[in-house]
C-alpha cells in the first residue's frame, strides 16, 4: 500500500499543505541529494512487494519544500511488529545541519507514529566525520548492516568527448570494449518482450555466483514503473551476438546520476567479452541522457589499498565484481552507511539477534 504523504513542518505553519506525487519526483530529481531510490515510482514498487510506503514532507514558513523522505515498512516474522526504512534519505540540504536534523527528526516521528520498532536510514552521504556527527545529533546511532552498496565506483562522465572517458579506463578494459565490437557483438535496448530471457540470464547468474534474486514480476514491476514512456528512466540493455543474447542488465538515469542496478550474463560466449560493450554502451546512453555521473553500484568495503593489494587472488563476495569494474576507471567512494533509532528496545533487540543468525537486515529495499 502506498499512502499520501504526512507533511512535517521545518517552522511553525497553519495548514502544511499536501503536495502531488509529480511535485515530490521534481523536488527529487533536482535536488543534489536527489536519488532514484526517492522516487514515487520506488515506494510502488516495493509496495507491490511486501512493503508500505509514506511520504513525510519538510515543509518551510514560506509552504515551500525543503527536504523529506519515502518511509518503506516491512512487517517482520515472530510477531515483532514492523520495522522503517529510507533508503539514500532524507532528500534535503545536508550541509545546513539544522535542516537535516529536522528532517531526520520528522522522518523518524513519522515511523514511530505509525508503529515501527525502529528506523533504518541510509542517507545518500559520503562517509565524513561531519556528517556522522549531524546523524548522531538527530539521535542516530550506527548499525553494522548496510542495505545499500557501502563502497562503489562513480565513473566521470562530464568531459568533453568519449573517447575521454576511454581514456581514463584501464588497458585491458579498452581492449575488450574494442574485441565485443570487432567480433560483432551489439548492444540494443530491449522491451517488455525481452524481461523474460532477462530472468532466465538472471537465474543463470545467481547459480554460477550464488547470490539471491527478485523473482521475475518484481522485474516486470520495476519496468513498469521506471522504463514506461512517461517515467524513462530505466531502460533493458542486451548485448548480442548473431542475435544470440549473450548479457544484459537495466540501468537507471535520474538526475545527473546514472546506477548499474542489475547485471546479468550468460555461460555461452563469454570469450566475445559482452559484459565489457554493455557498460560502455549504458555509460554512452547516460550521458545521452545528461548523466555526469555513472554509478557501479557495489564493490567490496574495503580501502583502496586492500582491495588493489587482493582482487587478483580473491573470488568470494564482490570481489569478482571489483576485479570487473576497476577497468572502467572512476573514483572508489564509501558511503556513511546505515543508522538506526530505536522505539521499542526489547523487541529490536530480538529483531537484532534474528538478523545476526540468518546474517542479513531482512531489508531488500
């Protein structure tokens, strides 16, 4: 179920004033701590997945927006009630602190008021001991599971030709952008028609490098939402050869970012390197789009010196990830990760000690 939102006022006001889904989107997309994961479109796809989601509006004396977030609700087993989660929010100006702490303060009064255990936000800040103290001024404190990918990769894409942005990618990597297409390999954007294989590939993928995915409707959903022509945010890449689909992944523009969301491949042909072509021909279509940035969503956390010092020996966890994305050049950056308040101890303690043994948050937000 996706709610209207619950307006929050930064100053004193009357009548705080209810504002349209497009009006948040807009508010969303321009702001610099604007993510996708902010969007209307987001809160209904988790809400046709398990999940409830609200809006909370940080409103000025002026009845302008200032700053808000989604607030997505799980329900959690053993009847210990439901826990809150914003992912990459609050949306709102971090760097004038008092703003932020009102708008995590309305955030978290908002899930307190609708029953949750606690809340969980992953603000989309980098990892600085400034913004780890405005958190624990809004009476945060830090969890050691991250739902989001803690550390990534953003490659520049603000420059003034292409091949400037090859320039900055490793040897190897350019090389094998360069095999894909001289052994004919294409890349084109596939439809509707095409999420089908996509899953199967998916399917494909998770055995081969045991991790877990959605099931195929939660896909259908998500394009529903994102690649729809009048949302266009997402868009099916497929890399083939001979019209045989060797990999394929969905991308995401919005704002000036553009994200890696999900990747696939399959067992056949990977010798043609099509994995390489479709980052590079998701990279071209963001920055068509007006993207600076491309996010690779997800390496291992580790600093800069650890992981240079192991990609080539380690295959566990991302690390095959990492050895695949650091040719594509770009800046290693760790995010603040995720922070908690707590409303009701004894059960987030249970809710904790569950989480520890099946060694995941329950969160695939």
């Amino acid at each position: 179920m996706f709610t209207p939102e619950e307006p929050t006022r930064a100053r004193k006001e009357k009548k705080p004033p209810v504002f349209p889904l497009a009006k948040w989107d807009a508010f969303v997309e321009q702001h610099p701590y604007g993510h996708f994961l902010q969007t209307n479109q987001w809160g209904e796809l988790k809400s046709a997945h398990g999940w409830r989601s609200t809006r909370a509006s940080l409103i000025n004396s002026n009845a302008e927006l200032v700053g808000g977030a989604i607030v997505h609700f799980r329900r959690l087993p053993y009847g210990l009630g439901s826990v809150a989660y914003v992912p990459r929010g609050p949306v709102v100006n971090w760097d004038d602190r008092d703003l932020a702490v009102s708008a995590v303060r309305s955030t978290s009064k908002i899930a307190r008021t609708r029953g949750a255990i606690g809340i969980i936000i992953e603000p989309g800040l980098l990892d600085t001991p400034s913004d780890q103290r405005t958190l624990q001024e809004a009476r945060l404190f830090q969890i050691d599971v991250s739902v989001q990918p803690r550390r990534t990769i953003w490659v520049n894409l603000d420059v003034e030709e292409e091949v400037d942005i090859l320039a900055l990618m490793r040897q190897k990597t350019r090389y094998n952008i360069g095999l894909a297409k001289r052994k004919g390999v294409i890349v084109r954007e596939g439809g509707a028609d095409d999420l089908t294989m996509f899953y199967n590939m998916m399917q494909t993928t998770s055995e081969r490098n045991i991790f877990a995915i959605h099931p195929l409707d939660y896909y259908q959903t998500f394009m529903n939402l994102f690649a729809s022509s009048s949302a266009h945010m997402a868009s099916l890449l497929i890399a083939e050869h001979d019209k045989r689909p060797l990999a394929a992944m969905i991308v995401v523009a919005f704002g000036k970012r553009a994200t890696y969301l999900y990747g696939a491949s399959g067992n056949e042909g990977r010798e043609l390197m099509p994995t390489y072509l479709l980052q590079w021909e998701a990279m071209r279509w963001a920055r068509a789009r007006g993207c600076v940035t491309y996010d690779l969503w997800g390496i291992p956390d580790e600093d800069e010196e650890t992981l240079e010092a192991n990609f080539k020996d380690r295959d566990d966890g991302l690390w095959g990830v990492y050895r695949f994305k650091r040719g594509f050049g770009g800046q290693v950056v760790r995010h603040i990760g995720a922070w908690a308040q707590v409303y009701s101890p004894l059960r987030w303690w249970l809710y904790a000690q569950a989480r520890r043994i099946k060694k995941t948050s329950g969160l695939t937000a």
